[in-house]
C-alpha cells in the first residue's frame, strides 16, 4: 500500500464506481423488480429484505443490509487479504447500496427468462471490474479471497452450498418459478465471472531450451516464482535440452511466456491448465 501513487488510486477508484453502477443497474433494473435473487450476499439481503416485508411488514431496504454485512466481513478478514483491496472493495459495496437506493428501475425487457439471462450477464460483468482492478463486490468475495490465498484452491463448493440454500428458502417462500429464475441469473453471472477474472486460476508452464540460465534470468527478473530444471535429450537430433516447469497464475501466463521466449526464442512452450496448488506456492498479494 506504500508505493501506490495517486494515479493508481484514482483509476482503480473509477473503475470500482463503474462497477458498482453496472451492478447496482443490474439490481435495480432486472433482480428487484423480478424478484430474482442474485448468489452471495446480495441473493442473501435481497432475500431477507422482502421477507422481512412481505411476513413482518418490516421495510428494510436490502442495500442496508447488503452494505452493514459487508462491513462486518471486511472487518473480519481485512488483516489477511490486504488493506487497499479491502478499502475498495468496501468502497464498491458502499457505492452499489447509494446508487441503489436512487437509481430508478428501466423497463427494458418483459420475458422473465431474458431478464434473468440478461441480468446475470450485466451483474456479472460489473463485479468483474472490481476483481480486474484489485477489489471485489464484497460479501462471500472476502472470504473465497482468503481461503484461496491460504490454500490456493477454489472455495466454490462451499459457495455453491450457500446459493443452493438460499435459492431452497426463496423457492419455499416465493415459488419455485422464481427460485429457477434466481438459479439462471446466478449462474451466468458466476460464468462471467469466471471466465473474466483468471486470480485464482493456475496453469503449468513447460518450456524445453537448450539456453535454461538465460531463460530462467529472464523470468525470475520479471516473475516470482520458482522454477524446476530437468535434464533432457531430444530425440529426433539427440541435443542435450532441459525442461523448465513452473506454475503460475492464469493472467501471468502470457508474461512469463514472453519473457521466457526473451531468454531464449527458440524455445518449446507448452502450457496446461491446473487445477489445484498444494504446498510453498507464492501468491501475488493484493495490495
């Protein structure tokens, strides 16, 4: 957090309120009105929202309880997943509760299967700007974050758990028209998602070079992370090659590929999708 510059934190605060109009959009224009419960903490407020309303004719906006939520959970988790994510992201949360509370509900579509469609795919194109610049839409996003950062592996099934009760409890309560909606809305919103925020994602890197020092300068230059050298020989001339195997992170991939390429360009470059890290793996920090 000491070397961020004022640039630094004006983009990513412009970014942050980007995504917390797109999102408070997505709510306001397509979830609220439809009665369509978004996944996470979000699905969760909205849900205790209405049925505070609709079983105690008590009127407590969901963005308040979405926002006193979040702030509970940073304040439980902020000590381990960074202080300038943590105020981003709490800066996001607070942003999606104010631009709800006054954006007005547009009309755009009528069936409710592209509602929830179309829904999901803005939700989740807003939350993923957070995660591109280093914040989050809170809630279950602080928590996944630092389980993978301890563990380096996904938390979803966990997550999935979470969604899938709270989709029962709104299927109980309101039908289960609504409840299948909900599930279209969440799952593309989370397929965005995934496929538009590559943090926790791995990918093995195998490089075969006859020049292993000058490409492994190169990387560890640019790149922390560690690097096997194995001794090999290729079989169609019989060179003396070596093989140099390392994971990374998914959005480092083409990094580590141009650098390695830089030490030696004619080096053999595959790369593979991994799905789990276990053990001393370095984990870029947030901040």
């Amino acid at each position: 957090m000491k070397n961020v510059d004022k640039k630094q934190i004006i983009t990513m605060t412009f970014w942050v309120a980007l995504s917390a109009f797109i999102q408070s959009f997505a709510l306001t224009s397509f979830s609220v009105p439809n009665k369509i419960y978004p996944s996470g903490v979000t699905g969760m407020a909205r849900l205790l929202s209405d049925v505070l309303k609709d079983y105690a004719d008590i009127n407590l906006p969901y963005f308040y309880i979405y926002l006193i939520t979040n702030i509970i959970l940073a304040v439980l988790v902020y000590k381990y997943i960074g202080k300038l994510f943590t105020i981003f992201s709490v800066l996001q949360t607070t942003l999606v509760s104010v631009f709800s509370s006054f954006l007005p509900a547009f009309t755009i579509l009528e069936d409710p299967l592209l509602i929830s469609i179309f829904g999901g795919l803005i939700n989740g194109f807003g939350v993923s700007l957070a995660l591109a610049h280093n914040a989050s839409s809170g809630g279950l996003d602080f928590l996944s974050i630092y389980y993978s950062n301890k563990y380096h592996r996904s938390m979803w099934n966990y997550v999935l758990c979470f969604n899938c009760l709270l989709i029962f409890i709104a299927g109980l309560l309101y039908g289960w028209t609504i409840a299948a909606y909900s599930i279209i809305f969440q799952f593309v919103s989370n397929y965005v998602i995934q496929h538009m925020h590559k943090r926790y994602t791995h990918q093995a890197i195998i490089i075969v070079t006859q020049n292993p020092d000058a490409v492994i300068d190169s990387i560890m230059k640019n790149v922390r992370h560690g690097i096997t050298k194995i001794s090999a020989k290729g079989a169609y001339q019989g060179n003396d090659e070596t093989i140099l195997y390392t994971v990374v992170n998914t959005f480092q991939t083409a990094e580590v590929v141009k650098y390695a390429l830089e030490g030696d360009p004619k080096a053999f470059i595959e790369t593979r999708k991994t799905l789990n890290v276990y053990g001393n793996y370095y984990q870029k920090p947030l901040d």
